[in-house]
C-alpha cells in the first residue's frame, strides 16, 4: 500500500496565528500528513477554506466554505488539519485557507 505524502500551506489568519517552535512544526506537519493520506482519495492539489470559531487557543465548529469535489476527501482531510491548528489568543470566527500539494 502506498502513503501519499503531501506538502502543506496554511495561509492567511491561519499562518498568522501558527506557532513557529520546532516541536509544534513536526507535530502539526505529521497531522497534516496523516490527514491527508486518511481522506483524501487522490494525488492532486486541492485549496479548502474553512471558517471556524477560535477560543482557547483552539479551532472548534469548523465549516467547509469552499472546497473540491466532496469524493476527493479534502474536505475532510482539511477539517481533520484544523483540530491541530493552533489559534493563540484569537477569538471569534475566522476564515482558514488550507492548501494541499502531493509531494514530489
């Protein structure tokens, strides 16, 4: 069985809001990773943006604004991203771009 491997692009609010250690980078790369391999169903880029709500330094009651065919799974790949995404101390509904890019 074959891994997809994906690069990712948080952009936006979103890259604002990420917080830039080591530890948080690997743990965040390896959620995207298995996210993606998990729902997405092939190996093309996909743009999804979310908009969900920010509290304790958290994302929660994401919705899928935009986004690919819903059988190409990157809707729920990038749902499945955003319970790992650090917010700091935004509060409030905001908009989440997130890319996905098979590796190379």
């Amino acid at each position: 069985m074959s891994t997809m491997k994906y690069g990712m692009f948080v952009a936006g609010a979103a890259a604002a809001m990420l917080i830039a250690t080591p530890a948080m980078a690997g743990s965040l790369a390896e959620q995207f990773a298995s996210c993606a391999s998990k729902f997405a169903s092939s190996k093309q880029a996909a743009s999804v943006m979310l908009e969900c709500t920010a509290a304790d330094g958290k994302l929660s009651d994401c919705k899928v604004l935009e986004a690919p065919a819903p059988a190409a799974g990157f809707d729920k790949a990038a749902l499945c991203v955003a319970e790992a995404l650090p917010v700091g101390s935004r509060t409030g509904s905001i908009k989440v771009p997130i890319k996905f890019e098979p590796s190379k």
